[in-house]
C-alpha cells in the first residue's frame, strides 16, 4: 500500500450501518495502517450523523483524511445530501472524497440512477481530490439465493433479463484498496465495477434449485414495499420496469485491474 494509508488515515464511512457500508468497513479493518475508521449512521452511536439536515456531519469528518460516501438507497433528494457532504469534507481538510455511485448513472428512465450522475458531477467539480466507484447490481441483492435458505424468488421483472451482477466484497475490497492507495493514485479516476459473467436471475436461481417467478410490480411492492415512502416505491418501480426491458450490465476489467484477480 501507499504512503497515504502508511501514515495513518482517519477515514470515515457514511453509510457505514448499512449492507454497503457494513462490507466496506469489514474491508478496510483488514488494513493495516487504518487508525480510525469513522461510522457514521444514525443509529452507529459513535458518530451519529443525520445526512438529512447534516447534523453531526462536520464533527465526523473534520480530521479524516478520507471520506466514503455512500447515500441512502432511493433518497429523495440525494445530490442534496451530497452536496452537504462535499461542504463538510472541505471545512473539514478530507484529501480525498470517494463517492459510492452506480453504473449506468445517466440513465433518464431511472431517477435514482440520474440522482447520481448529478452527485457525480458535484463530485468532480468540488474542487476536492475525488474517485467515483460505479457498482452494478449485488449478487447479495438475492443473498437468500446465494446462502441456501431460499425456497422460493418473487421478481418484480422479467427472470431471463441479464445483469452483471458483483460480489459485495468485491466492491468493498477496491473501495478498500482505493481508500488506501489514496488520491495520488486515483484521483478522477472512475472505475465502472461489473461481476465476471452475464446472469439472468433465473440463471441465478436454478443453480441454486430455487423456483423463480415474476410478478406485477403493484404485487411485489404490496408484500415486499410496505415500508417505503411514496417517492421510494416509485423509483424503485421505475427501476424494475427498466431492468423488465434491458436488463442492467457493466465491465469487469476495472476490477480485475485494481485487485490483480478476476472478480468472483
Ligand atoms: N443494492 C445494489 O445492488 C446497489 C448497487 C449499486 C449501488 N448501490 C447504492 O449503494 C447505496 C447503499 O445501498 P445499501 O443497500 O447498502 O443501503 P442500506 O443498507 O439501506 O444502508 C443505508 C445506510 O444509510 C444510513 N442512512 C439512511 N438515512 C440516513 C440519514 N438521513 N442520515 C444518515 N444515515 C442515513 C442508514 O443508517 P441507519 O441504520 O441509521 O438507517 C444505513 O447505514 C445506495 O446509494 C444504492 O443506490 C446499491
């Protein structure tokens, strides 16, 4: 690793209670040369920050050389959010702003995905040292599938779509190693990150013998969206409905480049 993490980084994780930010942080615990990673989610307790009204923010990350910025899945208004963040990072002195984006980000059919490719754009012009990682869609998504205790998939989209779907663990270990190596090494750079082979989730479900069905989009959010606002059903049921017609793919070299090994 670099000089940058060899002099000890502070680095702080937004998001960190999450499934991305929990993998992230596992990733970078198995660094040596990290002093301090910084939790911040509401519920952590060590460094509770609100992104909403950016409460608890500048105190997270006034002293963190880094900072990983990973939203909240399908925020209202995540370039709001971010541009609070970028606010906080430059009061604060973080060196280098590493943003935790998607790929295919401009994509007008998907208002997340186009949230993002806006949160892209303050990334880069913020006058901060930056990297933007561009996952595709997690396996983990279908983590039942993948650990066995599926008996059965409900899909809101057609089953025999393709995805290039990628390990979390992968994704954490270039967040990781990206934190780590620092800006000299990957300021603007952006590194689209796609698993190793195109997958249907059928495909997907039958080497596990799990049965996969489609249903309405209506139906899925009746059982399995009860718990999201109005404005978060309607963009994942505009993400389902562009997934239905053209699936959701991205290159795998990116990662292979940055980890020396295929993804997995
Ligand atoms: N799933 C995928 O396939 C995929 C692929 C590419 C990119 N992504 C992106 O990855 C990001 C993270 O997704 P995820 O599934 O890991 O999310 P997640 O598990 O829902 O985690 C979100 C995190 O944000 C925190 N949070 C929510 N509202 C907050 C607020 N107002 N202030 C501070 N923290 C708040 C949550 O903390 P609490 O514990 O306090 O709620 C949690 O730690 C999303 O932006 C998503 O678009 C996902």
């Amino acid at each position: 690793m670099t000089e940058f993490l060899s002099r000890g980084a502070e680095i702080a994780v937004l998001g960190a209670a999450g499934k991305t930010g929990a993998a992230v942080v596992a990733a970078l615990d198995g660094l040596a040369g990290v002093r301090r990673v910084v939790h911040t989610a509401r519920r952590s307790g060590d460094h509770a920050v609100d992104l909403d009204t950016g409460a608890g923010l500048d105190e997270a990350l006034s002293g963190c050389r880094a900072a990983y910025v990973i939203a909240p899945n399908v925020h209202p208004d995540e370039p709001a959010l971010v541009r609070r963040v970028l606010a906080a990072a430059a009061a604060g002195g973080v060196e280098h702003v590493v943003y935790h984006s998607v790929a295919w980000p401009y994509t007008p059919a998907m208002p997340h995905h186009v949230d993002k490719a806006v949160c892209e754009d303050l990334v880069r012009t913020s006058g901060l040292r930056w990297t933007v990682l561009q996952p595709c869609a997690y396996a983990e998504n279908f983590a039942a599938v993948l650990d066995g205790t599926a008996t059965a998939v409900e899909l809101p989209y057609s089953p025999d779509v393709t995805f290039s779907f990628v390990r979390l663990a992968d994704v954490a270990e270039v967040a990781a190693r990206v934190l780590a190596e620092g800006p000299e090494v990957h300021h603007g750079a952006t590194y689209e990150l796609g698993g190793p082979e195109t997958l249907s989730v059928r495909a997907l479900c039958d080497r596990a013998s799990v049965p996969v069905k489609q249903v309405s989009v209506d139906e899925w959010m009746s059982r399995h969206g009860r718990d999201l606002t109005a404005d978060g059903r309607a963009r994942l049921s505009a993400m389902f409905e562009f997934y239905d017609r053209h699936g959701f793919l991205a290159g795998s070299a990116a990662i292979e480049s940055l980890l020396g090994r295929p993804p997995t």
